[in-house]
C-alpha cells in the first residue's frame, strides 16, 4: 500500500491499516534502518501512570532512598 507525502510534510495512513488501531490517534515515529517506524502511543492520566510506577518500583524493591541515591549518583562531576 502507497502513503503519499503532501507538502506540508504529512502522511495519510491507507484505511486498511488505520483500521487496524482503532481509538488510536497518535503514532510515535522513528527511522530504523532507512525506514520509517510508526508506534502506536495510547495517552493515559499521569495519576494512573504514577500509580503504576510505584506499583512497579514497590515491586522491585525500589524505594526513596533509592531514588535519592541514584539522583545523587548521577548528578556528581565525572573527573
């Protein structure tokens, strides 16, 4: 299937494949090896992703002094 590029620098994604992601809207694109890469992105509430990722942190045994350290670490002058 064919996308034609316009001149503003947009794609029109063939119906065939759009249908294929319904509810989907955005894609994050890349280029990996001289092609172009579209993945689909889903935006949820940054309450539900927080929650998530402390849902994750506390499974893996991560907690604040952790992240302080890591902070830190990261933050200090390579010589």
């Amino acid at each position: 299937m064919l996308a034609k590029k316009t001149s503003k620098n947009q794609l029109t994604l063939p119906k065939e494949i759009a249908d294929k992601f319904p509810g989907v809207d955005l894609f994050d694109a890349n280029v990996e090896n001289n092609q172009i890469v579209l993945v689909p992105v889903k935006i949820t509430p940054i309450t539900s992703s927080l929650e998530s990722i402390r849902d994750k942190m506390e499974s893996l045994g991560i907690n604040e002094q952790d992240i302080t350290d890591a902070v830190k670490w990261a933050r200090k002058k390579s010589k």
